[in-house]
C-alpha cells in the first residue's frame, strides 16, 4: 500500500521595493518550495520563480488549496495563479477545462493549434488563450523549467479582459525560474529512466517531438489518447496530491484521504488509478512509480473510448519499463 502523503509547506517569500504605496516599479515576487526538514526523502529541485505584476495589481486573499497567488485588478478582474509538477495533464486537456468554464465545447489538436498563441521568452515557454464563451477568459500556460506548469487566469466581462489583456500579457512573459545553488537539481535517470531509454514504442504510439521539456516521453496514439512519462524527485507531492491534480483535470472533487479513491497496487510500492469524468467524456489512466530517489508517472488521457483503446498497451508499457517486467 502506498504511505500517507508527506506534508509540504509552501514558503513565499515576497521582494517589495520600499515605500511599495509610492513606488512607481512593478512588484516582483519569488516563490519557492523548500525542503520539509520533517522529510526523509529527497524532495524536488527547488529554483525559485519568479515574476513582475503591473504596479495596479494588489495581492489578494488567496483561499483555495490549488493557487499560489491571487491578485485583484482595478476593474475589479482577479488573476489567479498556480502551479502543477510535470505538464499538469497536458495543454489540450486544460485548455479544454478551462474551456468548459466559459460554456465552450472541447477542441481537438487541430483546433488547439488554432486557437493558442505559443512563444518563448528567455527560454520560457509561454502559451497564451484568448476564449469567449459565457465570459472571456485569458489564459497562460507557462514552462520557466522549474520542473512545474505554471498557469495564470482571468475571466470577466469581455470589455473589461481586452483591457487588461495588455498588462496580463506582460506579467505571462514576465516568469522566471532561478536555481536554488542549495538544492539538488536533478535526480540521476535510474532503472525507469534507463529502460525508457531502451524502449520502442508500439507502432500505434507516435513520439511527440514538440512536447514540454518537463516530460521525459510524450506519444499521440491512433487512438486519439495521449501517453505522457514524467520524473520527479522525491514522491512528487504524494500519491493523493497527484491524483487530486487527475480529479481536477476532470472536474471531480478532491479526495480527502487515498483511502477515499480506490487503486490499484501493481508492485514494488507502485500504484494505478483509473478515472472517469461524471460525463464520462474524459478518461485518465495514471501509474505513480517509484525508482530510487524520485517517482515516475506515466499517465494516459484522452476520451473513454481512445484510452479504452489503447488500455492494454498501457498497462504493458507501465509493467516493462516502470515495473522492469518482461513483456
């Protein structure tokens, strides 16, 4: 069975210029996420990211569990930020939740080309949406290559977005990421990373040669289902962390304890969940494996019939190179 999470606490630490009521300088804050003294495993490389907000925007409340940060505009628009490990389940998949928010069907990889404005700055990675559904909503997914997604959010009344689509576009590109010269910056590739590396997809899968450097493999199946492998040190945030992210990503509630979410337990400490959406319109098929100081996760998404169809490869390519079994 897999050991409770491990409690993390998220330290900001915030730079104000001084005088910040009479400055004329943009704020810029920094976030990292240190290691838990408590802890007795290594925890996940932590540079810290930073950004630049536009000196009009005040920080807010912040009273959910999955922002970093909240800030209020002068409209009265909030932009929230936040931050998931690895690719957070992918830019298709949520540009499509982000999608449903606003009242607007899902968009397949055609139409996600279509739609987003892609970028880098300084080697970040920035991907900006700009949807109108029921209200409109800017959205940036950002790669600054502290081994998370970073993404920020805007949703308003359509005048009141196109005026402060200027100033979010600027605090999108503005992020960073600075390594911590204290921390580990990454774990060697290990057993997983060494049989991945010796692994021939089946001819059904098609390498993705444009996914995010977070990921460690990424295929498009003929199925029209998406297979992506990511490593993190450490247990990536715990098991009921990271399946909370999956039951986000389907609109599904958090489970309180993993006691709560029924999975699978495939082996050497390794773990399987299988969830559905309520419309079951979404499916994901999740494997948490853990390999010496980090924890792999190979993950699959896309419709109940595309994962369906590819569920038996899947389970073999976990077994193989996750769990070192012969095929």
């Amino acid at each position: 069975m897999l050991s409770a999470p491990m409690t993390r606490e998220v330290v900001i630490l915030v730079w104000l210029c001084v005088g910040l009521a009479a400055c004329d300088k943009a704020e810029i804050r920094a976030y990292r996420v240190p290691k838990d003294p408590n802890q007795t495993t290594a925890q996940p490389s932590a540079p810290r990211v930073t950004w630049t907000a536009p000196k009009t925007w005040r920080p807010a409340e912040t009273t959910s569990t999955m922002r970093v940060a909240t800030f209020a505009t002068p409209s009265g628009v909030e932009v929230a930020v936040s931050a998931f490990p690895g690719d957070a389940g992918g830019l298709l998949a949520n540009t499509n939740r982000w999608r449903g928010q606003i009242g607007l069907g899902p968009l397949d990889e055609p139409g996600l080309v279509a739609e987003a404005q892609t970028e880098t700055v300084d080697g970040v990675r920035v991907v900006i949406l700009d949807m109108t559904g029921d209200q409109r909503m800017l959205g940036a997914v950002i790669v600054p290559g502290d081994g998370q997604t970073w993404f920020v959010k805007a949703t308003g009344e359509p005048t009141l977005i196109g005026r402060l689509k200027p100033e979010f576009l600027a605090f999108a590109r503005s992020f960073r990421s600075r390594p911590d010269p204290t921390a580990p910056q990454a774990a060697s590739a290990g057993a997983v990373g060494d049989r991945l590396n010796a692994w021939s997809p089946p001819e059904e899968w098609r390498p993705d040669a444009n996914a995010s450097s977070i990921v460690s493999a990424a295929f498009n199946t003929d199925s029209g289902a998406r297979v992506t492998v990511t490593a993190l040190l450490g247990d990536g945030g715990g098991a009921l962390e990271n399946i909370n992210r999956w039951r986000d990503q389907l609109a599904l509630p958090p489970m309180a304890t993993l006691q709560d979410q029924p999975f699978e337990d495939i082996g050497a400490g390794a773990s399987l969940v299988d969830l559905s959406a309520a419309d079951g319109s979404v499916r994901i098929v999740a494997a948490q494996v853990p390999d010496a100081e980090q924890t792999w996760f190979f993950k699959m998404t896309g419709s109940a019939a595309a994962v369906d169809a590819e569920l038996s490869r899947f389970h073999a390519f976990v077994r193989e190179v996750g769990l070192g079994e012969g095929p």
